[in-house]
C-alpha cells in the first residue's frame, strides 16, 4: 500500500468480508485477502491480520481464522465461546473444521 487512502480501501474492503460472513461460519486471512487482492491488486494474508488486529474489534473478527482452522492462542477462549453460541462446527482439538465451516467471502458491487 502507498498511500493512506489506498490502506483505508484495503481495511475497508477488508472489514466489509470479515462482516459478510454468517453466524456459524469462517473464513480464513487468505481467503478475504484473495477477494481483496482481486479488486485491488494487492494485499495478502499477513495484510488482512493486520487490519484485522488494528480495526476488527466491531465486526464479528473470530469468524476470521488461519488457513488451519485456528486463531492466535491469545484469542482462543473469547473466539470458542462464540463458536460454541454461534453453533460452528468444531473438531475435538477445539479449532473449526473448516470443511463443514467455511464460507467464501465476497464483495458487493462498487
């Protein structure tokens, strides 16, 4: 990213797929930085974590996980009660099975 406004397009766009996704359902860094990516021509996982740590305290942020189906430990207690509320699909090691959970991010039309 070069300018502010081209990270503020990114952090929103990012925003606007981590809010997309259902109650019950994930979505992973890579896959929103995929869909990102495409509309902007760049960004990448490590990208969307990083917008996800600064700006996603107001959207639903534990139905964004790793390309494993896991979050950074230091949120495992929050994001498993959430997933346990929102009825996600879990394998007995506690991280989301991501082939029963997993939704595929998208953008709306701009």
């Amino acid at each position: 990213m070069t300018t502010a406004e081209e990270r503020e397009l990114y952090a929103e766009l990012t925003l606007q797929c981590a809010e997309s996704v259902p109650r019950g359902r994930v979505t992973t860094y890579g896959a929103i930085a995929d869909v990102v990516g495409e509309r902007l021509g760049r960004g990448g996982p490590r990208l969307v974590g990083n917008v996800m740590a600064t700006h996603g305290a107001a959207v639903p942020w534990w139905r964004v996980v790793r390309a494993d189906g896991s979050l950074p430990p230091s949120h495992d207690e929050e994001a498993r009660q959430a997933y346990l509320e929102e009825g996600t699909p879990l394998r007995p090691n506690g991280s989301v099975d991501l082939a029963r959970a997993f939704w595929a991010p998208r953008l709306g039309a701009q």
